[in-house]
C-alpha cells in the first residue's frame, strides 16, 4: 500500500472512530438518570456522567481517535486532513436521523451534501 492510500485510511479510520464516539456519548447520555438525581455536587455529577458506561466508552473511542488523527498528521498536511474530520458529522447524522429519530430537515441536508463536496475537493488536491 502506498504511503498516500495508508494516510487514507488512517483519515477514515479517524473519521469512523470520532463519528462512533459521538454516537456512543449520545447514547450514554440519552440513557443517564436526571442530572438532579446525580446529587448536587458537581464532582459526582460528573463522576456519574463519565462512568456512565456508554459514555465512558465513547470517551475512550475519543481517545483512539484522537491518537489515530497525530499518526495523520504526522504524514500529512493539517489542511489535508482536518477538513476530512468533517465526514464524522455526516455519519452521525445519518446515524441521529435513521437510529435515534431525530429530524435532519431540507437545510441540515444541504448542509452535509456541501460537506460532502468540500470534503472531495480536499481530497482531490
């Protein structure tokens, strides 16, 4: 595999875990009692929220992520692969709107095909 096409997939691989991640804090977050019930001391609520098991997990993905993203650039140019982080919005989504029934609506639509083409253009430079 050439340099490039390694970088490629490390780009990917960085755009699917940081997608995967937000996915899991959501997640986690939709399944975590009332604040209020955490208590009122802001060290246990955030205990309580980062212990959540599905949002420990999308922090750790975060981590992966975020160390697969230094590999990348250390091998190519930040206004190479940054705008790629971009694609991790579209998957989510995709994921929000076909998973979590969220409403994605005509602008949010457009909004991702503009991503989609920017992200292209980048990748063709």
């Amino acid at each position: 595999m050439s340099p490039f096409a390694l970088s490629l997939v490390l780009i990917l691989f960085t755009v699917i875990t940081n997608a995967t991640a937000q996915i899991m804090l959501k997640r986690g977050m939709m399944q975590l009692v009332p604040l209020d019930q955490l208590g009122s001391n802001p060290v246990m609520i955030a205990f309580g929220i980062v212990f959540q098991p599905w949002v420990f997990l999308g922090l750790s993905t975060f981590v992966i992520s975020m160390a697969s993203h230094l590999v990348v650039l250390s091998r190519v140019q930040l206004s190479f692969a940054y705008p790629f982080l971009s694609l991790a919005y579209v998957i989510a989504a995709a994921y929000a709107y076909f998973v979590f029934g969220e409403d994605v609506g005509a602008m949010r639509i457009a909004g991702i095909t503009l991503i989609c083409a920017g992200t292209l253009f980048i990748s063709m430079s």
